[in-house]
C-alpha cells in the first residue's frame, strides 16, 4: 500500500510521486557534455529523490557508473584532513556497494598520499 511521504527520499514502490526526473530535463545532457549542474531548492522538494532516480536511470542507460555520495562524514575531521579523506573514502565505498551493481563498484583504493587520495580514487577504473 502506497502512502504520501514527507520525509527522506521517495521510492515509487513505497510512495505516491511524481515522475522524478521530470524536474531535471536538462541534467542528462549536461552529464554528457561533462558539465557541472546544481541542484536547488527549498527543503522537501524531492532534491534527494530527483537526483538518486537520475544516478539509477545514468547506471541503467548503460554509459555510465553514477552514485549519489557526500562529503559531510568528513565534517568532524576539520583538524585532520587525512582523517577526513579516509573517512569519505570509505563511505563511498559503502554508497557504491549499496547504489551499483558488483561489476561497476570501484576497486580497492590504491594508496596515495594524504591530500591526494580522493582524486587518485576517482581516477580508477571499474573492477
């Protein structure tokens, strides 16, 4: 059963919606011209929703590898960038195997410098 939700993203399965994606009818081009793009708006608009449905849909269009990850779990590092980088590192790690079928997760991280290891991360290629 179906139900309005109003807190967290929406799953069609679970929740009355809107087409997420429809709010984003540029996005997919941009992703092809390599461009930058901000996503804005007010609380509860369906940001999360519209941009998680857009990494899902880029995956399954069979060009690309997306996930939605985030920069915040290295917020209480503020004194120790390296702590921080290893600490994102590793949640993106868990979003990829949660978000991307097992042939498209990264593989191990190589090693790299502190400052560096993000940069070097995303620069590896698919298992």
């Amino acid at each position: 059963m179906r139900f309005f939700n109003t807190a967290g993203p929406c799953r069609p399965e679970l929740h009355y919606m809107l087409p997420a994606t429809r709010r984003l009818p540029t996005v997919p081009g941009l992703v092809d011209r390599q461009s930058y793009f901000v996503i804005h708006g007010p609380r509860q608009t369906g940001k999360t929703t519209a941009i998680l449905t857009l990494a899902r849909e880029l995956t399954a269009s069979g060009r690309y590898a997306s996930a939605v990850v985030s920069m915040e779990v290295g917020a209480p590092f503020k004194a120790d960038p390296g702590a921080a980088e290893l600490a994102i590192l590793e949640s993106w790690r868990q979003t990829a195997e949660w978000q991307l079928p097992t042939d498209l997760q990264p593989p191990d991280w190589p090693q790299a410098a502190a400052g560096s290891r993000m940069g070097t991360a995303l620069r590896c290629p698919a298992r």
